[in-house]
C-alpha cells in the first residue's frame, strides 16, 4: 500500500483549539472545478437610506432615534437576547430537565454611517475608529462584575442571517463563557500549562516557517487558512504577539488589526467578485476576574460560499449526524486566496 498522504487520501483533522476533528476527502476536489458560473447583480445602495433603522438620524424599530453620527456609534439593541434584569433562578426536574437563568447585554455597533460600504471598501482609517469602539466596548462590559465574557462579532450577508446591510456588527456580554470560548479556554490552558508558550504562538511560528495557509500578514497580525479549517474558505486573523485581549494591543497593532481585517475582506470580496458573506468574531480572554495567560487573541471567519456567488456550503447529512467533512484542504483553499488581487473587484 502507498505511504499515506494527508494531501492526497482522506483523513481527520485536528483542531487543538477545541479538541474536536474534521474528515477531509482532497481527492473529490479533483472533480472539474465548478467555479464562478453567475455574475451576481449586487444592489446599488445610497449612502444614507431614509428606510434603514441603523443609518444616522433614523428611527429604530424600537422607537428611539439614532444621534447624527458620523464615524462609529454603538447602542443597546433593541431585541436583546440577553437582558440585564432577567431574574435570577433554575429549574431542574430530575437528571434530564434543567434550565439556568442567563443574563447580560447585546448592543449593535455601526461601523460607518455610510449605508452603501462594507468592511472591505471602507479605509483602514475608519475600521481603525471599529476597533477602538471594540476596546472601549470590551473593558466597559468586561468590567461589569456580573459580565464573564464580552463575544464581538459580525454577521455579513442574509444567508448568515444578517438582516440590515448597513454596515454594522454586534456583541453579547453574558455572565457565563459561552460553548465555543469555553472549549478554548480549556484547550489553551492545558497547553500554557504543558509548555510554556501559548498554543497559538507556537502555531503561529510553525505556520510562518511551512508558509502553505498564509494569506497575509503584517507587522502584527498574520491572516491564514487554518489546518482544521471546516468551512470551505474559513481563516483566521492571530495577533503575533501573545496578548490576551484586545486592550493589550499598542496603537499601531490596532491600525494593524484594521489594516488585515480590510486586506483579507477584500480576498474574500474579489474570490467571486460579490460581497462575501460570513460570521466573524473575536475570541480573547473572558471578563471573569481570573488571570488567563494562556489566552491568545485572534479572529475567527466562517463563509459559507463554496464555488460561486450563489453555491453555499452548510452542514447536511453526514455532518450533522456524524462529523464535519470538507473537500477543498485548507492548502487549497489558501492558494485560491492568495492568490486573487490585493484590489477590491470594483475598483479594478
């Protein structure tokens, strides 16, 4: 029998980040390739929209008025799915019916009070003023006794459930560590524990030597394909330095964070040449009150487009009921990347 070879026979990977695997099958992307076949026609949207309850000057959906803004501006969202006043409380009937209080807040940020832009159009000046927002927003819930962790994220495009497209994001401050950043904490720490360094910067530095998921990177931020990647075109943006959250970063790693999410949307933009939908988030160190060395700032990026503007990749049969499965390796699916032009389509 021929010598295995994770790059031509099925296979599982690992994700040390949560311990779980993913089944990857590179020989059926040796199918012909079933690429870009549409030009999808994008609505031409105004810079202000009189319609649009996020845009400056506006009514919301729950009566109160946006201010005049005319850079970044956060507010409470006016559908929470956390509330700050739940009262507090359990149920338990036996071993198999449970249900905990959960509390918190969930505010909207708009990133820009230019209706018509996304991330990858907007400049690096102005996602800079996002970031900043993030911190302020970060240290004023995480310092909230009752708030364990403080999840900032981005839902672009409908097909991941984004319901306005004014640019914007969103975060939930809950009084637990939410699933996902509880499996890393676990994870991360085992690690610190074991080695010494954190696991992100020892796979960072094995990632730049091997240089076959980069995408970009600069001074402070590298933006790559990770090896476990699930969804087609998934990426990660990790900070080169081992900092925990995002109020550890000087002023010129957060114009750099600014700079890398621009860079990498635009990749994402120019691959089908359409605004790319995704879910983005920030993971760093929860707001517990307890230290957490073995954190790492980074970024996660889940797109569900797989071979055009309209094809989408979500999870069906098999990989709901057994285990995430990909066809198209994170070698290959960085090469695709890496390749598309460092100018957004439409000013080429």
């Amino acid at each position: 029998m021929d010598k295995f070879d994770y790059i031509e026979n099925p296979h599982r990977r690992y994700n040390p980040l949560t311990g779980e695997w993913v089944l990857v099958s590179p020989h059926r992307s040796k199918r012909p390739w079933q690429g870009q076949v549409e030009k999808i026609v994008e609505e031409k949207r105004p810079s202000h929209d009189p319609e649009c309850y996020l845009c400056s000057g506006n009514e919301r959906i729950g009566g109160e008025k946006n201010p005049n803004y005319d850079d970044v501006y956060a507010f409470q969202n006016d559908f929470s799915a956390l509330l700050q006043d739940t009262p507090k409380g359990e149920f338990s009937d036996g071993d198999l019916f449970r249900a905990e209080c959960e509390s918190g807040v969930c505010k909207v940020i708009c990133f820009s009070p230019d209706h018509s832009l996304t991330v990858p159009e907007m400049s690096v000046e102005n996602i800079r003023k996002v970031v900043d927002l993030w911190c302020k927003e970060y240290k004023e819930l995480g310092d909230r006794k009752e708030i364990g962790y403080v999840q900032i994220f981005e839902n672009k495009g409908s097909i991941m459930g984004c319901s306005n497209p004014h640019p914007h994001g969103q975060i939930w401050a809950s009084g637990l560590v939410p699933l996902e950043t509880s499996k890393e904490t676990d994870t991360q720490k085992e690690y610190f524990e074991k080695h010494g360094n954190t696991m992100l910067s020892d796979y960072l530095k094995t990632e730049l030597e091997k240089d076959e998921r980069i995408l970009v990177e600069n001074d402070s931020f590298v933006a790559l394909v990770p090896f476990w990647a699930v969804w087609p075109f998934e990426t990660m943006i990790i900070s080169k330095r081992a900092v925990s959250n995002l109020l550890e970063l000087t002023s010129e790693e957060k114009t750099d964070l600014a700079d890398i999410y621009k860079k990498l949307t635009v990749m994402y933009d120019n691959l089908f040449e359409v605004s790319f939908a995704y879910s983005a988030g920030l993971h760093q160190a929860p707001t517990d009150g307890e230290e957490h060395h073995e954190w790492h700032l980074h970024m996660h990026f889940y797109p569900p487009l797989l071979r055009s503007a309209s094809v989408k990749k979500f999870m069906v049969g098999y990989e709901m009921l057994g285990t995430p499965q990909r066809d198209i390796t994170a070698e290959g699916a960085a090469k695709r990347l890496k390749e598309l032009s460092k100018v957004h389509y439409k000013y080429q």
